[in-house]
C-alpha cells in the first residue's frame, strides 16, 4: 500500500468523506447532523445504531451510506424466527468429500445492514457479539475473520413499539452511536415528495469511495493527537456516569474508547490533527446515552438518558485553553444527532 504522510491522508480524508456525505445527503434530505455522525461511526472502525418511529428514512440511510461506498454489501431482515446460524453461517456435511464445509453467513460482508435488528430474539441478536467486537465468527472451534473494513449499521425500533425485544446491554455497548432521525421538516418533507415521488433516489446512487480508501482513511484518523487533558476529561465524563443517582448502569470503559475514537474521527473529518475537548462534547450523547440504564425512579420522573448526558456536561469541568495542549479554540462543532451537548467552559 502507498505510504503518506499524515497530512496528505488527513487531506485526502476530508474530501473523500465530503464525497460520501454528498452521496447519502442526496438521499436523506435535511438531516446533515445524522449523515455527519455515520460518517464519523464508519471512520472512527465503529458500529452504528439508528434508532426511531417506523416511515422516518432509517432504513434508507442505511442503504445510502453502503451503496457510496465500492465494497461487499449484506442485508440481513431480522424477524422473529431468525436463527443465529442464518447470521454467522452453519457446517454443512459434504458426502462427496466426506467432510464438513463452512457456509459464511450474511455478516460475512464488509458492511452490514440490520434491518430492525430489535425484532429478533435475544438468542439471535447474540450471534453479532463477537464479530462486532472482535471482527470474526467462530463456528465449531473453527475461527473466520471478517473482511476490512468492517461495519454494522443497525436499525430498531423504540421499545415500546410492538413486537420487538430490548438489546441486550452487551449487545447495545458494541454501538459505537446511536442516533434518532426524527421527522423532517416541512421544506425536507416538500423536497422528499419531489425527490422521491417518481422512483427511488437510491436507484440511481453510485459509489463514490472504494473500500480500499476507507481503510486508508481509518488509518489517518488513528494518527490523530489526543491531549492528556481531553484523554482526562473524557474519562471524567463516562466515570460520571457510574455515580449519577439516576442511574443504575453507567458507561464502560469500551464506552471511553469509542468516546475517543469518535473523537479523533470528528476532528478528522474537520482537518484537524488533534482532538478538541469540543469533540467530546459534541458525541457525548450520541456515544454514551444508549449504554446508560436509568434508575426506576428516574424513569417515573421522566428522565432519559439524554438528559443524565446532558447534566452530566454541564457538571464536568472542561480542559481550559493553556491545558489542552493546542491552539486556540475554533467554533464549537454542532451537537451529533440533534442532542444539546451541554454548556461549554473554554
């Protein structure tokens, strides 16, 4: 593979994730917020969750972000009486050769689609444990990696819809994000009927990246810098989490990692060779909300997540300018996902 130098990469990045997010935005029409958190999830070797009411473009994203991007594309329709087998592949015995043969399942792509992944049953939605965390499926003692790049992009439900399960909370930590499309406003709405009245704009999408570009890209996105400070301030946050009253389950420590990660893709995105206390901020909610489990108490006071994030921000000092280790602050980033990232003290 060619060699750059880090600046040349973190170039080349910019402008071909500008390329993918003008590809998906052609698709999802007034939510640039959304279309810049999946392109982060994807730089930053992530997973994403993409959770809301049925009929608001869940799906479609999904599909947009794949079909921009020249790789190996697999949907799998997660339904009742979906088996794990039908995810991860099953040992077939062949007569002829008188031997077992590996039949690779639908994850055996580099990204995958799941489709109302909540509709399955727990048993099933345990098969993407391992290859979400260590990117292989292992069948009868037998280990298979899975292609690079690799990513899960995962649509559901709200729970109390009908007919769905709750992820489990091993499952829900594997998500580096999860985001909630909402509905359009009227101007998108209006755009969307003209867009998509005749036929589908996904029918005529073209890639405009090649799989070979997104690994290089994860590889620029990895020479970022972190300050000691942003590292400290990050693990503040998630810490925070652990003790807050409202809650009776707090982030883990894979939580901070993709809290990091994220991070440092979000300032690549932007240009930038170091991450910014800005940059946490702004993912906090998208990163740690869905791993948090609020307390009985907390659910009869009607408080989410989100809103435990969000307090959480305003509580936890941030690194001031002359300890972070950078230059001046540029203009906060917007808040990923439509959620407030909380007042900022720099």
């Amino acid at each position: 593979m060619t060699t750059y130098d880090e600046r040349a990469s973190l170039s080349d990045l910019t402008t071909t994730a500008e390329r993918i997010r003008r590809s998906v935005e052609g698709v999802i029409e007034g939510k640039p917020e959304v279309v810049r958190l999946s392109l982060t999830v994807l730089m930053a070797e992530g997973h994403l969750l993409i959770e809301d009411v049925p009929g608001v473009g869940k799906t479609m994203l999904a599909k947009a972000l794949a079909r921009s991007i020249d790789c190996s594309v697999r949907r799998i329709q997660f339904t009742p009486d979906l088996l794990p087998s039908d995810i991860t592949g099953v040992s077939v015995y062949d007569q002829q050769r008188r031997d077992f043969e590996f039949k690779p399942g639908a994850i055996f792509a580099q990204i995958v689609i799941g489709d109302e992944i909540n509709r399955a049953s727990p048993k099933t939605q345990s098969a993407l444990l391992e290859s979400m965390e260590e990117r292989q499926v292992t069948i009868d003692g037998q280990t298979y990696q899975l292609p690079s790049p690799f990513m899960v992009v995962a649509t559901q439900n709200p729970v109390e819809m009908e007919g769905t399960y709750p992820l489990p909370e091993a499952q829900r930590d594997r998500f580096m994000a999860r985001v909630s499309i909402g509905y359009p406003s009227p101007e998108a709405e209006l755009q969307m009927l003209d867009v998509h009245g005749g036929a589908s704009p996904l029918d005529d999408l073209q890639p405009v990246a090649h799989a070979h570009e997104i690994i290089k890209l994860v590889e620029a996105v990895r020479t970022v810098h972190v300050a000691d400070s942003v590292r400290r301030y990050a693990v503040d946050l998630v810490a925070a989490t652990r003790r807050h009253p409202d809650l009776r389950l707090g982030a883990s420590p894979r939580a901070t990692l993709h809290l990091l990660r994220a991070a440092k893709a979000a300032a690549a995105l932007e240009g930038r060779e170091f991450a910014l206390p800005d940059d946490v901020q702004a993912l906090a909610v998208a990163v740690l909300a869905h791993r948090l489990l609020p307390t009985a108490q907390a659910q009869l006071n009607r408080r989410t997540a989100e809103q435990v994030v969000a307090d959480i921000l305003q509580r936890t000092p941030v690194p001031t300018a002359e300890h972070r280790g950078a230059p001046p602050m540029p203009p906060a980033p917007p808040a990923y996902g439509g959620q407030p990232p909380g007042s900022r003290r720099l």
